[in-house]
C-alpha cells in the first residue's frame, strides 16, 4: 500500500507565492512552482510536496529564462564566467558575434589583435582597456576560439557565431578592412571554407553588417560594408551545406530615406535565404526620421514568410540608449575636424582647446555642414540634441523634454 505524507520531501526544488509569467501570454497567476533534476515537474496555486530547498518569491516574478539572441560578449566571455550583466537580469541563454564582428579568426599577432579590439571598441563601444587587458588570446581559428570558450564555464547558455568582419581580414590581410575590396576567388573559397568549418565546431550561424554606423575606433567603416550579392551568397550556401545555421545581418534598410535602395537591399536579403533555403534575421530600428519604415520591412518580411522563406526581424524591446562624452566613442562634435584633432587629448586639455572662441566657431560650422549630410540614425546620435540628457546620479531613465540639451540651450 502506498500513502504520501506532505511533509515528505517530495522535489528537489518549490519556489512558492510568486507572480507566475508562464511565458505564453496568459495572464499572470500566482502560485508555487516545483523543480526535479532540473525539470519543472509542477506548477499550482499552492505545492503540498515540500522542496530539499525552498524559496519564498512573495514579491517576485517568476518566469521563463530570456534568450538573449543578440550580444556582443565575445571578449568578456574569455574571461568572465558571470557575464553580467545579462545573467543577472534574467537572461539564461546568449548568443554572440552579431553584426559580422567578433574575435575568431585572429591572426596571432599584436597587430590584428589590437585592430579586432579597436573595431568592438567603435561599433560597440566596448572599452579597449578591458578587451585589452581580459583577453588571452589562446585561439587563432574559430573552431580554436569555440575550444577556448569550451575550457571555461558559464553561469548562462553561451552560442557563437561566425563573424565576416574578422574572416575578412584574417583571409584578406588589410584589403580585408576595406570595405571597397573585394576577395578574390581563391580568398572567397577559403572564407566558405572556414565558414563551413566555424559551423562544425558548433557555431549558431554566420553574421554581417552592411550599415554606415559601424566603424571602428578609428573611424573607418567595416569591411563588409560594400559586400557583394556574390561573397554574401557565397558565405552564406556555404554555411547552408552543412545543414544548419542562421544568418544574421545588419543593413541600412530600415534607415536610408533612399527608397530603391531599400528595396535593392531587400531584394539581397530575399535572394539570400532563397539560395541557402536558411533562416536569415535582420536587425531593425525605428529612426525618427523614418518612423514607419519598420513597419515596411515588416510587411516585405510578411510576403517572404508566405512565400516559404525563412525570414524575421530582430527588434529591441526597448529604445537604444548611447552613453556620449567628450572622451567616449561617441559625442555630437566627432564629426568635426576642429574637435577630432585634439579628441585624443587629456579631458582637462580638450576643455582648455574647447574654450577658445575660434575654434567653437569652426566646430559649430562644421557641425552643421556634416548633418546636412547625414541621416537615420547618424543624424540622430550627432544632432539629436532634443533627446539628450546631461548624466545624472542616480540616472534618471525618464527624463522631462525640458531637461534636454536643445531644451537648456533655447
């Protein structure tokens, strides 16, 4: 005969009296959540089986783990088992080496290992001195790089990506870095190849940047800017030969004012994930300027999915915030030569420099003449300045119009 007594330990783990988010879109409900070997084995108003460990979550949401399907911890993930701050907001599982740039392959010299660091310092504005200091560059091949993150261990779920920026510039040397160089047959053929082997070792997918925005520390734009319909296509079947993988990419699509070429871009992207018979995920934002081209390419999404494509949209949940300063990656005077040649100063020098009334003259000149050239999002982080803020402590994350930068100086 068989009885069950309540006090028993009947789970390695309850969670009780929590604010349950189930992750389906059901409303949310409050109640215990009970866990075996890993596995949630039950979820009720109220568990009677007690937990070997139990934790009252009154007050707190319990929810699925978050998949975070676009980072850029390639470098702290050599180095950081935590990875904060994503493991520590609920992320459980991230994906890396997003918009064709990463650290594998890297040829093993001081060279390309600075200029690696210096283009995740400018398109992500990840801190050299980190990157610099965190990485110890035990790989060269991007099957070495995933053997390297194998020997570590993480709090969270980590998958790698096969970067095009660093594939071109470890194949290419510096024509790689050019974004108005094209491989040569024998140099796109070692590329598919190294592809095909990235996916082996157990890479996600192969990524690519095809917008203005991403430039190294230097200035200089991606390498894979300008890349043809031809190394696209060639990289991207070479990943599909081996039976698995998405592609994700970044273009100027969903920003360029410029309707034909909008729709070129598409048309790319169409033929893409034709040819590889692959998923394929853009990244989409909402300029102010362009405040429904969004929904444009949503729409061109929609008619390739019913066509049997494989196509999404990857769009952030929330507004894309930039941290700017006279000494950052970023700051509305970059564009102007008469601050660009004393950014690389001490802070207290480029404030002596920015008090003298002749060059502020030149630099407001040259500001406007720049932002008559820009636009998306360019002309947003340079000469947005009615959304931005002075830092303060703590930080205020909503902020009152009148509290803007254009707002203080009217």
């Amino acid at each position: 005969m068989m009885w069950h007594n309540e006090n028993m330990t009947a789970h390695d783990l309850v969670i009780r009296n929590a604010a349950i988010v189930d992750g389906t879109g059901a409303p949310i409900r409050h109640g215990d959540v009970a866990m075996t070997d890993g596995v949630i084995t039950e979820v009720a108003k109220s568990i009677s089986g007690r937990g070997t460990q139990e934790i009252d979550a009154d007050g707190l949401t319990v929810t699925p783990g978050f998949v975070d399907i676009h980072t850029h911890f390639d470098g702290q993930a050599t180095w950081d088992p935590i990875l904060a701050p994503s493991s520590i907001h609920g992320v459980t599982s991230i994906v890396m080496g997003n918009c064709g740039v990463g650290f594998a392959p890297a040829l093993p010299t001081a060279e390309q290992h600075a200029w690696l660091i210096g283009m995740l310092e400018g398109v992500e504005d990840i801190p050299g001195t980190a990157l610099a200091e965190g990485m110890a560059w035990d790989w060269e091949t991007f099957p070495e790089y995933m053997d390297a993150l194998d020997r570590r261990q993480y709090s969270i779920d980590v998958a790698a990506q096969v970067a095009h920026a660093p594939l071109r510039a470890y194949v290419m040397g510096a024509r790689g870095a050019d974004p108005l160089e094209a491989p040569t047959a024998d140099e796109l053929a070692r590329m598919a190849k190294m592809v095909q082997e990235g996916m082996r070792s157990g890479a996600l997918g192969f990524t690519t940047s095809r917008t203005y925005l991403h430039r190294t520390k230097a200035g200089a734009p991606l390498g894979t800017r300008f890349s043809s319909a031809d190394e696209l296509l060639a990289l991207g079947t070479a990943m599909a030969e081996t039976g698995t993988g998405v592609v994700q990419l970044i273009s100027d699509a969903y920003q360029s004012p410029d309707n034909d070429f909008a729709i070129e871009e598409m048309g790319l992207m169409e033929a893409m994930a034709r040819a590889m018979g692959r998923p394929l995920s853009m990244t989409v934002q909402q300029p102010e300027p362009l405040p429904d081209r969004w929904r444009e390419v949503g729409a061109w999404v929609e008619q390739g999915v019913n066509k049997g494509l494989s196509l999404a949209m990857q769009v952030a949940v929330r507004p894309i915030g930039i941290l700017q300063g006279l000494t950052a990656t970023v700051n509305p005077l970059l564009p102007c030569p008469s601050f660009t040649e004393i950014s690389q100063r001490p802070l207290s020098e480029i404030l002596v420099a920015l008090r003298d009334p002749q060059r502020v003259a030149r630099i407001v000149a040259e500001h406007h003449a720049a932002l008559a050239h820009m636009e998306g999002l360019g002309s947003e982080m340079f000469g947005g300045f009615h959304k931005l803020y002075p830092m303060e402590n703590p930080v205020n994350y909503e902020p009152s119009p009148s509290d803007s930068i254009a707002a203080r100086a009217q």
